[in-house]
C-alpha cells in the first residue's frame, strides 16, 4: 500500500476547490456573453490570501495562474519557493502598499494593483530603477470615499495618473477599486470605467466573490475572487 504524501491537499479539497473554480469559470463565461463580450477579455485573479499550502496547491491543480495576495510577507511564503516551477504565474498584490515594502514589492510581483499616492509612486520608480524589474501598475480609485479604505479620491485620480505616467515613469494600465459593502456596486464600477476611458487605459480590476458578474457587466477585465473558489476565508497570521 502506497504512503499518502502529507503534503499533498487531500483529494476532497482538490475536488471542493476545482469544482469551485469551474462554477466561477463558467459564470464568468455567462456573464461576458450577456454583455456581448468574448470571456477571453475577462481574467480570473484568485485572491490567495490567509490561504494554505493545499488550497494554493488544489488551486495549481485546477490550472490557475493569477493569484492576489494582499500583503508582501504572506505572498513570498506562498509563492517564493513556488515560482521557479511556475514560469507562467502572475502574481498580482492587490492590498495596500507601504512606501518602505515597495522594493520588495518590485522584486516579488507582477502587477501592483494598489497605487494610491504619489509618494508611493516615487518609490516604486526607485525600486524599479534599482531591480530592473517593471512591474505593471493599477491606480486604486476609493470610489466611495470611504476614510478607513486606500486609494485615491476619485477627484484626484487623474493627477494621480499623469504623476505616475509622466514623472515616475510609471507602466500604468488601469485602475482598481473596491466599493463600499453597504452599497450597489453597479455606479462605483461605472465610475471607475468612466476614469479609465477618460485616461486612456484599458484594464479594470473590479468585482469580487458577491458581484464579479455585475462587474463584468461594465466592464471589468479582471475579477479577484477570493470566497467563491476557496470558501470563507481564514484568519490572517497575527504578525506585524
């Protein structure tokens, strides 16, 4: 009888976590097809946060590659000794960023959905210029202004942009937001589409597990679904 390999997720969780991931897929397909979109144009980031190793590894299992991670520390114990195996991951911070992380940021991830001041992009120039790595930049719009939430206020969002495009030199290509829970979502995303279009960039991060498909609807080109695919979330480490 052959040893079970303890590191490997059980077959319950891989079957749980790409049954989950197939539902979500298909909704995603539905979704761009009733805007009359090619599903193509939508990506699917799943937000990996407080996860463990055998939901990350069912996750791989299921084929996905773009993952969200909200902080810098967690995201290099996920990923940092994954990603020699996994050349066509894209690894995606989509929570605050300190200006004292951003070279560590630089170094780990593809895209850093959550500029939200001009100090931080000057940091992020410096650690590029210093790594060589270029990331893609998102700019995070708080669309309802909310005072406990990042991101720009949508009245400053275009200054943002063009500070972080024509002084920092910036690769800015979209913008990401997050809508207040207590609200409809629809005019938050139709906001941030409106900022886009007016800026001239092509890639909006928006939606999550409870109205990805209302997202897509307005046309978001990227969803970070977190609940939907692993089921609730885990309580973060209690570190600093």
């Amino acid at each position: 009888m052959t040893a079970t390999n303890p590191a490997s997720p059980a077959p319950s969780m891989v079957s749980s976590i790409a049954d989950r991931f197939a539902e979500v897929r298909r909704r995603i397909v539905e979704a761009a097809r009733a805007a009359g979109r090619d599903p193509a144009s939508v990506v699917l980031t799943a937000v990996s946060k407080t996860q463990g190793d055998a939901a990350l590894d069912a996750a791989l299992a299921a084929g996905q590659r773009v993952f969200g991670e909200n902080r810098v520390q967690e995201a290099k114990a996920h990923w940092g000794a994954r990603r020699a195996a996994l050349p066509d991951l894209e690894l995606r911070l989509i929570g605050p960023l300190q200006t004292n992380k951003a070279l560590e940021a630089v170094e780990l991830f593809d895209v850093i959905e959550t500029l939200d001041r001009e100090r931080l992009a000057a940091a992020l120039a410096a650690a590029m210029t210093r790594t060589g790595r270029r990331p893609r930049v998102l700019v995070q719009v708080n669309t309802g202004a909310e005072p406990q939430k990042a991101g720009v206020l949508p009245g400053e969002a275009d200054a943002l942009i063009a500070a972080a495009r024509d002084v920092h030199g910036l690769a800015v290509e979209g913008l990401m937001c997050i809508p207040p829970a207590d609200e409809d979502p629809a005019p938050h995303f139709a906001r941030l589409a409106e900022t886009a279009a007016r800026n001239g960039l092509s890639v909006l991060s928006m939606g999550m597990s409870g109205d990805y498909e209302t997202a897509i609807r307005l046309g978001a080109t990227h969803v970070r679904v977190g609940s939907a695919l692993f089921g609730e979330r885990n309580q973060p480490p209690a570190t600093s």
